[in-house]
C-alpha cells in the first residue's frame, strides 16, 4: 500500500552555481537531463514544483503563540542527529520531514524500531554525483516518491558518499515508504507567513487534535553567507541572521 503523505516546504533562496553542469538530453527542446554537481535552481525547475494554498476552514482556527512538534506523546520526530558531508537538504527533507510525517501518518512511534527511521544518505547519494556537494530537498523526496526509501533497519550503517545500496529485498521493502507528492507554501507575505504558522500547527486540518501535530517546513537555503544564531523575543526564541562574505 502506497503511503499517502503530502509534505509542505518553503523555499528561502539564494542560487549559486556549484561548477559546470552539461544538458545530456540530445533533444535541445526537451526536458534538461542535467549532469554535474549542483544544477542552478532555474525559474523551469522552479514552474515544476506545487503551490499549497491552506484551507479557510483550517486558517480560522486560532493557534497558539507556539508549538513544539518534536514534543508529543507519541514522539514521531527522530533523534537530532549529526548531519553527514553536505547532505543538509536530505537530512532535513528525508531524516527529519520524511521520518516525522510518515510516522504521523502511521502512528509509530519514531524512536520504537530503527522501521521507524530513515537515512539522509539514501537520497543524498544518488544525487551527489559521488562528491561531498550540495543538493535539493526536493530532489530527494521525487526519489522517494518514484521509488520509495528502505528504513534504516534494511539500510547501510555507515555509508560514505559514494555507496549505493545493494539487495533486492531492502529496496522491496522501501517501496512501502512513498510519497504521493510535495509542495511548497510562499512565505513572502505576512499572509502566507500565517499559514506557514497555521501548517505547522494543525497540518491544513481545523479538526487535527493536538496530540497528532502539526506539519513540518524546510528552509532550501544555498548561499554564500554565513550563517549565525540569535536570540529573538522575550521567550528565547532562536532565529538566524546572514552574513556577506567578502571575497
């Protein structure tokens, strides 16, 4: 049974050009089949990704000031784990987002049987070109619903960056972990931004109780900054702030 889990991200971007990527189609007017190591995020591959647009019925629910969807009686958000090379937007995409919604789908308890758990590597090296470089959150969950994602119990322990996994029943098993479809929420109004605080919170459901939770959101960050925490707000409350580098 295909899992039918829809997941909500938003885009927060800054594109840069990680080296020379060829089009291997031989039909120029066809779609680009681009080899390299990290494709330039072009408004073409931007038109291929969904817009959700939140329901009226779940904007009028009130929310509250917060919420912690990592704190709920059936925890079905993974352990914080320590990323591997470059592999943010799959850690972030597969081994949290990926993890937390399809145990929420199912009830599962994330930290009850490595079942549970599933690995940034999987995704992440089919698409990295054997090279410690960065990739698209997005990419990774086309693969996962094209293909499905083994969990952890029938996956490599300590893969590097160039291990495809091998086993015909392991790759069987994970075409029980699929996804129907992705979308993204344009936080580029305080409007949207309320439904991106709306989605985390009861999941585009006005009926969602609060001890199934929320939705999960992925900032698709590539830059040249530096990154830093700050403290926002009275609670401490954690936020980022950009550095320029200068060259």
């Amino acid at each position: 049974m295909k899992t039918k889990v829809c997941f909500i991200f938003f885009l927060l971007i800054v594109t840069i050009n990680f080296g020379q990527t060829v089009n291997l189609n031989p039909d120029p007017n066809g779609p680009p089949q681009i080899a390299g190591p990290q494709p330039e995020l072009t408004p073409e591959i931007l038109a291929t990704l969904t817009e959700h647009h939140m329901s009226d019925a779940a904007m009028a629910v009130m929310i509250p000031p917060s919420c912690d969807n990592s704190d709920l009686p059936v925890n079905f958000f993974p352990p914080v784990i320590a990323q591997q090379y470059n592999s943010c937007a799959q850690a972030a995409g597969v081994e949290y987002t990926f993890t937390y919604e399809t145990n929420r789908f199912r009830g599962f308890a994330a930290t009850s049987s490595d079942d549970n758990l599933y690995h940034q590597m999987f995704t992440y090296n089919f698409l990295n070109w054997g090279l410690n470089v960065g990739t698209y959150t997005f990419d990774g969950w086309n693969i996962i619903r094209d293909n499905g994602i083994p969990s952890k119990s029938h996956y490599l322990t300590n893969p590097d960056t160039n291990d495809w996994h091998t086993g015909y029943d392991d790759y069987y098993q994970g075409t029980t972990n699929r996804i129907v479809s992705h979308a993204y929420i344009n936080v580029s109004s305080i409007a949207k931004l309320e439904e991106l605080k709306t989605w985390v919170y009861n999941h585009d459901d006005p009926s969602n109780p609060t001890e199934k939770g929320g939705g999960l959101g992925v900032f698709d960050l590539m830059t040249n900054f530096n990154i830093e925490q700050m403290t926002v707000g009275a609670g401490g409350e954690r936020g980022i702030i950009l550095k320029e580098i200068n060259s």
